[in-house]
C-alpha cells in the first residue's frame, strides 16, 4: 500500500466478522434472559405474526437489516476491489441500522412485569453493529499507515503459517459447522433411541427396550420396512431402465431433442410436497383427470387409487418414479458423453448391432454411472418422506419408515422411540453408502 491510499481490505475483513456475530447471535443466543429459546429470531418471527405471549420485538427489524447489509456488503467490498468504497459505505449504513435499535430502546423503551432482562444476544448485537460503524476508520490512511509503521517498528510481518497448515484452516470452520449440525446431533439420536423421552420432561434410560419392541411387537414397522422395500425395487428397476432407454434416445442428434430433455428433467424441478399436491389431484377418485379418462374409455367404476389397500403404496411410488425418471435420464447423458467414440466405432468395424454396441461397449463403460445411480435410488427410496405425507398420511398401508419415525416422534410424542427408528434407518442406509465408499476408492487407486 502506498502512503496516502485507503486500505478496506482490513476494514472490509473485520465489518465481515462484525456481520458474522451479528447473524449467529441474533438466530442461536438469548436475546432475553437466558433461555436459547429466546432468541433474536424467535423474538422477532412470533412478534411479527402476533404469536400469544410473545416477547417485545418493537424494532428488531433493523437489526435484521443489520444482518444482511453486514454479511453481503463486506464480501461485495472483499470480492470486487473496485466496489470495495460502495461496499464499505453499505456496511456502515447497515451498522447505523443496529444501532438505531438500540436507541429506539432508550428513547420508548418497553414497560414490561417483570422487567426483561436482555441476553447475550442483545450485547453482541450491539457490539457486532458498533463494529460495522467503526470499521471503516481501519481503512483510513491516518491509521492504517500508522498500523503498518507500528508493525515494521516491532519488527512483526503478520502471523506466518506453513503450507501444510493452510488447508487445515480453510477446513476448520466448515468441519466445525458439520459437526455441531450433523455429527453431533447424530449421536445424541444414538443416545436418544435408548431412552424413552416425551420431548418435554428429561429422558428416561430404558436400554434397548425401543428396538426390542420395533423389532417383536410393532406391525406398523413391519409394514413400514416392506414398504420401503417395495419402494426400492421399484425405484432400482424401473427409473433406471426408463432413464438409460431415454438417455440412448436422446444422445442422438433428433428434431426437438432439448425440448424433449427438458421435458423429462422438468418434474425434478419441483419439490416433492408440490408434486405430491399435484397427483393427490389426479388421484381424486370424484375428479381427478386419471379417473376422468378411465370414465372416458368405458370403465364404469374406476379405483380410488390412494383409498384402497394394496393400490395405494403402488400409487405413491410411480409418483415418485415419474420424479425420478428425469434424473436418471440426465446422469446417464452425462456418462454417455464421456464414452469414447473410437470404441464404440471399433464396435461397429467388428460388425456389432446395435444390441450387441449396447451390451458389450456401453453399458460396460456405463458402470460408475450405474454405480452412482443405483446408490442414489437406494438412498432416496429409504428417506422416502414427503409424498407418503403429502398424498396419504401413512395411511392406507402406505407407511414407510421416515414418515412413521415423524408420526412417532412428533405427533405422538414418543421421541425416543422415533430415534429408535430413525437409527435402525441410518444403518440400512449406511450399509449401501459404504459400498459405494468402497467401490469409489477402489476406482481411485486403481487409477
């Protein structure tokens, strides 16, 4: 830097940490008393949909604004240096809005009985936007060069650390991350599944007694596990075959061809719930379309697809095969493009057909593809969640083994014996993700 010229890159790295605590703790910290349950956020979602015996969240829409202008504004000054005044002139503004807070509450403050006493949340909120305001001073030339001519004088070049330990610091914070939202509840649902807990009072231990009953004396898990069962049969055989036939077709230069993919692929853009709603429509027995045309073609008393046992898992699942189907298709495109050419044209100069090019060349080439999907397709068809939910409740003998875990777990308030299920789902589910795991490693050293 020469002397004379604004330095942001320091204020715009610390307004971004400013904006880092503001967000933590406005969602996770107490913002009254001591409870995490009080929450900035919560405060302000039950105050703005008027939730009985909310707290008072008057103005906590700036601290909102707050937020957001001091996470986007520093990384917009961080990442385009030539925007790096406009950002910074953002991320002060956004302060002024925190702290504009804080002085509504001074100037009309909130007579309540008894008197609230404010969280850690409310003070690091009101350090976090103090933050945003002061850190453009960082930038001025008056003390950044001062900054730096203190720093030759000590005779210190900034904190100096070995390649091999960069890596590691670009991964702590994501492994931190992962492991208080992903591994760490993981083992308290361990811990829970050998309690029997209600969600409210503390867990009592009972052992394995949760498994002893999934296992000898509940029929609705029986039930649940055939279900899925049923489901990843389907899902291995028929997205799969249907997939690869479409993908063969498309891969070849035909009129129409990206209207025809997108198409196909378009069901995947929907969410499950969406899809859901729309066939629960086309199964209405009274005026859904299938029936319709059923009545159309002569047929005098058509099925009450999602009211009728037997009919009605079968009915869920090829909804959710018309999902699936797409996707399948546009992975296997992509394996496809990756085929060698020369192959497939040695193919045809030893006279192979068509059925023989696909026998003995592609599909052969297409088997990580192969590999990829049919993990997935496993995979998905044990979580398979949102259109038993969406189209029967689990009723009707469609109940698979996530939804009977959410019935359980929240609707009967039987956590413990929700995570019984849902650890006896993780297993099921983590013996096909080993293969894969293996099967992928295997590849990689074999290269």
């Amino acid at each position: 830097m020469r002397k004379g010229e604004w330095e942001i890159a320091s204020a715009g790295t610390l307004a971004l940490i400013c904006g880092i605590v503001l967000l933590i703790a406005f969602i996770f910290l107490p913002w009254y008393g001591t409870l995490l349950m009080d929450n900035g956020a919560r405060v302000f979602s039950d105050h703005l949909y008027g939730a009985p015996g909310a707290k008072p969240g008057n103005f906590l829409g700036l601290i909102t604004l707050a937020i957001l202008g001091g996470v986007i504004f520093p990384l917009v000054g961080l990442l385009s240096p030539e925007r790096s005044r406009l950002g910074m002139l953002g991320w002060m503004v956004s302060g002024l809005f925190g702290m504009a807070y804080y002085a509504m509450i001074l100037i009309r403050p909130t007579p309540t009985n008894p008197p609230l006493i404010y969280g850690l949340g409310y003070w690091l909120c009101l350090v976090g936007s103090l933050g945003l305001v002061l850190s453009p001073i960082l930038a001025t030339p008056k003390v950044s060069n001062l900054l730096e001519a203190r720093q030759i004088a000590s005779g210190r070049r900034g904190v100096r650390v070995s390649r091999e330990a960069v890596p590691y610091l670009f991964l702590a914070a994501p492994l931190a991350l992962y492991f208080i939202w992903i591994i760490a509840p993981t083992f308290y649902t361990f811990y829970l599944s050998l309690t029997n807990w209600d969600g409210i009072s503390t867990p009592g231990w009972v052992g394995f007694a949760n498994f002893a009953r999934l296992f000898t004396k509940d029929r609705t898990f029986t039930e649940a596990l055939a279900n899925n069962v049923r489901w990843l049969v389907v899902f291995i055989t028929v997205p799969t075959t249907m997939g690869l036939g479409l993908a063969m077709v498309f891969n070849q230069e035909m009129y129409g061809n990206r209207v025809y993919k997108v198409s196909f692929y378009s069901p995947l853009v929907l969410s499950l719930a969406v899809i859901g709603l729309i066939w629960a429509w086309l199964y209405n027995p009274q005026f859904g379309l299938i029936n319709q045309f059923l009545r159309l073609a002569g047929m005098d008393d058509p099925p009450g697809w999602l009211g009728e046992r037997g009919l009605a898992i079968w009915a869920v699942i090829f909804a959710a095969v018309w999902r699936q189907v797409g996707y399948v298709m546009v992975l296997y495109l992509a394996g496809l493009k990756n085929i060698d050419p020369t192959l497939i044209d040695a193919g045809r100069v030893d006279g192979a057909n068509r059925w023989q090019l696909f026998r003995n060349v592609i599909f052969p080439l297409l088997a990580p593809v192969t590999t990829i999907i049919v993990v997935i397709s496993i995979i998905d068809s044990l979580r398979a969640f949102d259109l038993v939910s969406i189209m029967t409740r689990g009723g009707q003998s469609t109940q698979v083994l996530a939804n009977f875990m959410y019935i359980e777990a929240f609707n009967n308030y039987r956590m413990g014996y929700g995570a019984a299920i849902a650890v006896v789902l993780f297993f099921i589910s983590l013996v096909f993700i080993l293969f894969y795991l293996s099967r992928v490693i295997k590849d990689e050293l074999e290269y």
